[in-house]
C-alpha cells in the first residue's frame, strides 16, 4: 500500500508523516508514493543511508552546507509535465527550456554540497554538466534563460534593428515604422522558435538523466527530512527479526504533545512471540494506546524510517491491520458489532495467508459476555497457530487459551502526591507491561469510577450486586 | 517632469483605477518610460489579468504596456509567451495561477507585454520583496481596483489613483466621486500594535477593548448582523470588520447613541462597500473609519476623454480637482 493511502488509515502514522519537514515538492511526492516494504534488504539500506546523514546533521561544520542544500532542495520544480513533454519529442516552450536548465543548475550546486558532506554515494546525482551547457551557450554560469543570439547568427542583427526601430531618435513615418516592427518582430519570434525546436530535440536525449536527477534530489529532501526527524524525536534504527522486542515505545503524537506540555510520558517496553498475545489491564490503563504505538513502529520501520522507541527489534510482515475503535458505519447499516465482526473475520482470513502484525482492541464488547467470551476465546486459539503476530486487549477473564499474556500494571495510589480525580488520575497509572500467567481480566471498572467521582448510588449498588 | 521624483523614495507603488479607461495604463507606461530615462531600475507586475490590447467591456483600443531594456517584469506564462519584446527568464513561480506559472524576466530589447500577477496580497507582498532582493529598487503595481480581487494594492508604499471622464462627463460628479474615493485612501491607519493583531484575524468581526484585547463578537461576517447591530459594541467602541463594510451595517451603525466614540476599522480602503451619502451622515455625527493598511496616495492622473467619446476640459478639471483633492492632477494625455 503507498504511504497516501495509509496515512488515511492511520491518524499515529500520518502524525509522523506530516511531521517531515520536505522542502520540495518532488521530495513530497516521492514520500507519498513509497510503497510498504517488505524487503529486508531495501529497507536496510534505507537505514544505513539514514544512519550515514544522521551525525552529519549534528555535525556544526556541515551546518552551512545544510542550509545551502535545503535551500536548493525549496528552489526545486517538480518538472515532471516537461520531462513527459520532452521524451514524447514534443517541442518545449521557452519556460519549460529555463526549467530543465534551473534543474541541471540546481543539480550542479547539490552534486558540490554534497560531496562536501561526503554523501556522493547515498545521494548519487548524475551529471547534467551537457544540458547546462547546451543551455547556456555565453557560459553565463546562471540559471536565467533566453534565446541567446549565438543560437543563431540571425538574431543578433534582427534585435539590433528592433532597438533601432523602437529607440527614442528614431522620427521616421509612425505607421511605417510600425509595420516594419510588427514584420520583423514576427520574424524573430519564427527564429527564436526554430531555435527552441532545435534545443527539444537536442535535449530529448537527455530525458533519462533529467528524471533521475529530479527523482534523486527528491530523494535527498525526503532522507534530510527523516533524518531530522530522527535526530529531533530521538527515533532508533530498528534491527530485524522474527519477534518483536521493543524497550522504550511511545506513541509519537502523544508523547511530542506530552513533552511539550511538560507532562510525563511512561514508555513502555513489549516483546511479543508470533501467534496472539491477549493484553489486560484496567480501564485507562493504555491499552489502545499501546495498540497505536506498536502499529505505528511497525509502519514507520517498513516504510523506511526509524522508530519512536529507545531500542526495536522487529519483524517483517506483509501488513499491518488494526480493528481498534468503533467501526460502526452508519452509512452501510451497520452496527458497531456487525461491523467490528465482518473486519475482524475478514482480517482472519487475511492471516491464514499472510504474516499480518494484527491490531485487535476490545474485540466483541459490544455483545452480550458470554457470546463475546466465546468468540474472543475461538479467536484467541486460532489466531495463536499463525504466522504473524496478533495483539488482542480484552476484559474478559476465564478465556483458557493457551498464548501469550501481558498486563498492564495500571492503578497505582502510590505514585503521585496529588488528589486523584478525573484530570489527575492519569498521573497514578503505571502503564508499564508484565507476564501474566493467571486467567483473569483486572477487575478495577468500579475503583476507577469511584475515583473518577461517579454517582456514589450507582457505585454502591453495583458493588452490593457483584 | 512631474510627480516621478515623489516616487523615486518608494519600495513599491500601484496604480488604481478609479474605473475601467481612466488612463491607468497610460499613466503606467509615462512612469515607465520616465524611469527608464532616468536610470532607474524598476520591476512592473499586476494584479490578475490586465494589459488585454482591447478593453474587453467597452471593445475600445487600449494602449499596451511598454517595457524598456532592464525592467523587470512578473507575467503569467500563458502572457509572457504572447510578449512582443525580447526577455530573460530569471524566475518562474510554480504555485499555479489560472493562466499557469508566474513567469519574472528582465528585459532585453523593449516591447509591449501583457501583465497579469498574482492573486492575493500575500503572493503580491512576496514579489515585491523578492524583486527588492535581486537589487531592483522599485516595484510598480498595475493595481485593478477589482472589488473581486483577494488581492489589495494597498500593501504598496504610495499609490496613484487615476480617474477621469469615464467615472463621470458632469465635472462637478467627478469630482466628488473622486474626492470621496480619495478620503477612503486617506483613512488613517490603526497603530502598529494593533495592526499586527488584527491582520492576523482571517475572518469574523470583532470588538476591541479600551486595553486592546479583541472579543470575537459571534458574527462570521458583518453581512450577518442584522438588526443586533448594538451587541456588536459590548467590549469596546472599536470594531474591526475582516471581511466588507456593507453601507446597510454603517447606516444601522450611524443611528447608534455614542456614535461620536465608535471607530470602525476596515482591512484597507477596498473593503468598504459605502457610498458618499451613508459616510458623510456617518462622519458628521462624529463616528470614524480607520484601516490596517494604508499607502501614500502621492498623485492623481486624470483621463479627459470617456469610452463613449465625452471630452472634458483638461485644464479646467486639472485644476478643479486637485483644488478639491488637495494633490496634484496631471492630465495622462499630456504628461
């Protein structure tokens, strides 16, 4: 899936994605159209090339030659209409010419800064040292274009006469003078259009090398930018395996928001075998949002960036799929559990065939329990023999499945000094994770609904009722 | 050689119509060839589509913009293809109008040009600021007063306003239109302050306190109003307008008690949608306009001749209007 349309999917992810800071337009497109990968290679490399830029960044005798490369990278077109035009062989304007020749200029001045930073063989821009010359036949050295008289020997003369024709001491006949301007005007614009066919043409060759070093300088805004991103957030390069193994996980919108608020963020640390992994824990303990961050990990690792944890291990899967909050679609007829239900079996049948990291919060909460039990039980057992990995929060207890077990250890009266109520309670959850070897969901609904300061009748009866 | 030495101090000066055929072009191409005489450098852009050889409501003949060797110019690229002159591109501006790239180039060999330029105020401020930046001292506007426009010729420095027999062939009309016109240019401007604050206030209308503060009064526009004009003054006597100043809204304001302490602040000049009759009322019984922007309004060009063919006397209307305008008025015919 191209990263567009997972940003849609996935509020964690496309946080991230906007939070690059692209000069260009070409390094915007090029970051939209990246494909999730599952190319172990590939995204080594990308990792390595991240981790070649990365030192540079913090490297204060390359900080000029940074500011100069972005400022390159925002003077960069995204070309594309003309280098189509240009290898279909269809003559160009005089625009489109100063726009190939601005790219083989920009091209030149990112080639020297970027073997400044010895960054040759990351960002491998090609040469375009012919078409500039082509383009500048004076040797100007500059990005401005027109159609220079040594283009052809005809125009210097012709322009010659239209300043003569047009200067001030020129007191022939008004009219005469008009035509004779207008007849050779018309005739210098064929000129200088014979001249811009001949350049089409002579540039058609070129095309190949035009696109690549469009293509490779956006490539060079879109690793500058995950590289500050990296160095701004901390972000770690993931290594590859067959588990999941991550210290320190945050979720990155909540925790930059956390930070800028001066409000503390507890990381938390999950490792995960494949098959299913059922996650209790008490209301507001982040169960979810642990669901979001590890999503958001694994895309952010195969979509070639490093992630918002201290250290990762990761596996490669084919997908990522979450079945988290209400599904309810209105629109389709749908209630929340039919929709909940159709997605979450059709992802199963997804995982048969696929290695998916899939996301479940909450699966069946909106049934009656003992139905719900059951059909997160038979989903617990079946996801527990695939391939991939399955993260399943549930506040069902008694489930008898034999996988994986992680609780959030939650309430914690000892942890803060404040109050507890509804703005502080936050403060007084442990949201760290730990094996749990038991068969029973927390039962802490009615403690935190008391501290949250409910209806006092409405506690006390249910209380009495349990 | 009048009035271009009352420029040459200027970062940026437009050109405004009063109506279509008031000799804005021909006013334009005088401080062009002036200037080119002199040695000065300047850069000629427009706001949207202008400098059609026809003028496309009236079909009469229309003087085109002549550039000479060294100015520099911002067209779009669809018009700088049609150019009759020889250029350099020194820039082009990818951010689309609806006639494609803005295209800036120097001249080589003179020629006439079809200016068009940006759309709204803020492109328009970045030209200006970055034809500066390539060492051009001097930015002209050609400034359609078009009320459709997102973009304002007040942000230049100085102004020049043309007017002429097309707004009105009875003398003593044109010179009150005129005169009221150039009062609205003459509004003073808030202090910086409270510029600043108000410019970044995109859309509603909003009361100001006695301390500054800005309370949103509940309105998305003063077209809204209606008939709860008093409870837009509950915080303060001082109401800025983001959007227009309607005349039915300042009439309703100018039967307001107190009208004496109200101030009514507008964008800039183009915002407000008042006629002579509705503002005199409003300002005799004390109440005052202010704006965010406000440019120098340094000279009136004036256009004898209508589109239908109605001739004024040029000496006598010259100096009928600058007596009233308080300015000097040159006649674009014979500058």
């Amino acid at each position: 899936m191209y990263l567009r349309d997972r940003i849609k999917q996935d509020a964690a992810f496309q946080y991230v994605v906007q939070s690059l800071e692209l000069m260009s337009p070409v390094g915007q497109r090029r970051l939209m159209s990246q494909a999730f990968c599952r190319d172990a290679d590939a995204l080594q490399h990308e990792w390595d090339n991240l981790e070649r830029v990365l030192p540079l960044l913090r490297d204060t005798a390359h900080a000029q030659t940074l500011v100069d490369l972005r400022h390159q990278l925002m003077c960069l077109h995204d070309i594309q209409g003309t280098l189509a035009q240009l290898r279909e062989h269809q003559t160009l304007t005089e625009v489109d010419l100063y726009e190939l020749k601005h790219l083989a200029y920009l091209t030149h001045v990112m080639r020297r800064d970027i073997s400044q930073m010895g960054l040759e063989t990351v960002v491998d821009l090609p040469k375009l040292g012919d078409v500039f010359a082509l383009l500048d036949p004076d040797n100007t050295g500059i990005d401005n274009f027109y159609i220079y008289d040594s283009y052809d020997p005809a125009l210097a003369p012709m322009r010659k006469e239209l300043r003569r024709l047009q200067s001030d001491d020129n007191t022939g006949d008004d009219a005469e003078r008009q035509q004779a301007l207008c007849d050779l005007l018309d005739r210098h614009d064929a000129i200088q259009q014979q001249v811009i066919a001949r350049l089409s043409a002579q540039l058609t060759t070129h095309a190949a090398t035009l696109q690549e070093a469009l293509e490779t300088a956006g490539y060079c805004d879109l690793l500058l930018a995950k590289a500050q991103q990296a160095a701004d957030w901390q972000l770690c390069r993931p290594q590859l395996g067959d588990h999941v193994a991550l210290r320190g996980l945050v979720h990155p919108q909540l925790f930059q928001q956390h930070q800028s608020q001066g409000l503390r963020y507890q990381p938390v640390d999950i490792a995960l075998r494949s098959g299913v992994c059922l996650i209790t824990g008490a209301n507001m303990a982040g169960k979810t949002v642990l669901l979001k961050a590890l999503g958001c990990a694994q895309l952010m690792a195969q979509y070639g960036l490093f992630v918002a944890a201290e250290t990762a291990t990761l596996p490669l899967v084919d997908d990522v799929v979450s079945c988290i909050g209400d599904d309810q679609d209105a629109l389709q007829g749908l209630s929340s559990f039919a929709a909940e239900i159709l997605r979450i079996s059709t992802n199963l049948q997804r995982s048969r065939s696929e290695r998916l990291l899939l996301l479940i919060d909450e699966p069946a909460r909106t049934t009656n329990p003992v139905e719900g039990c059951a059909i997160v039980r038979s989903l617990a057992t079946l996801l527990n023999g695939q391939a991939g990995f399955a993260l399943v929060t549930t506040h069902y207890s008694g489930l008898g499945v034999d996988c994986q077990r992680l609780r959030v250890r939650g309430f914690d009266e000892t942890l803060s000094q404040q109050p507890i109520n509804a703005q502080s309670i936050n403060q007084f959850i442990d949201y760290s994770l730990v094996e749990d070897h038991s068969d029973t969901a927390p039962h802490e609904a009615l403690r935190i609904a008391e501290l949250l300061g409910c209806d006092t009748e409405l506690i006390q009866k249910a209380k009495a009722s349990l | 050689m009048p009035f271009v030495e009352k420029i040459l101090p200027y970062r940026s000066l437009s050109i405004v119509g009063m109506e279509k055929n008031t000799g804005k072009t021909v006013c334009l191409n005088y401080l062009l060839r002036r200037l080119h005489e002199r040695g000065v450098a300047v850069a000629v852009t427009s706001i949207g589509i202008d400098g059609e050889q026809v003028d496309s409501v009236y079909a009469t003949a229309k003087p085109e913009i002549t550039l000479y060797e060294g100015t520099h110019f911002i067209t779009s690229e669809q018009h700088y293809r049609q150019r009759r002159l020889v250029s350099r591109i020194v820039d082009v501006d990818r951010q689309h109008t609806a006639l494609g790239s803005l295209v800036t180039a120097e001249v080589l060999c003179r020629g006439k040009v079809i200016l068009s330029g940006a759309a709204t105020t803020e492109k328009l401020r970045r030209q200006i600021d970055e034809l500066e930046a390539r060492g051009i001292p001097l930015t002209l506007v050609d400034g359609a007063l078009s009320r459709l426009s997102l973009a304002s010729p007040t942000i230049t420095d100085a102004m020049v306003l043309a007017t002429g027999a097309a707004v009105s062939v009875n003398l003593q009309q044109l010179v009150s239109k005129t005169r009221f016109v150039c009062s609205l240019v003459r509004l003073p401007a808030v202090e910086p302050a409270l510029r600043d604050k108000l410019s970044r206030l995109t859309s509603g209308v909003w009361c100001i306190d006695d301390d500054g503060v800005c309370h949103d009064t509940g309105f998305a526009s003063a077209l809204l109003v209606g008939s709860h004009v008093a409870d837009l003054f509950r915080q303060g006597r001082r109401l800025f307008l983001s959007g227009v100043l309607s005349d039915r809204l300042l009439r309703q304001i100018a039967t307001l008690p107190h009208v004496e302490e109200i101030t009514l602040i507008a964008r800039d000049f183009t915002k407000l949608f008042i006629t002579p009759e509705t503002y005199a009322d409003y300002h005799r019984r004390g109440g005052q306009l202010a704006v965010l922007q406000q440019s120098q309004l340094t000279a009136v060009c004036f256009n004898p001749t209508s589109p239908q063919g109605f001739r004024l006397d040029s000496q006598r209307a010259c100096a009928t209007l600058s007596e009233a305008l308080g300015l000097p008025v040159y006649d674009v015919k014979m500058i």
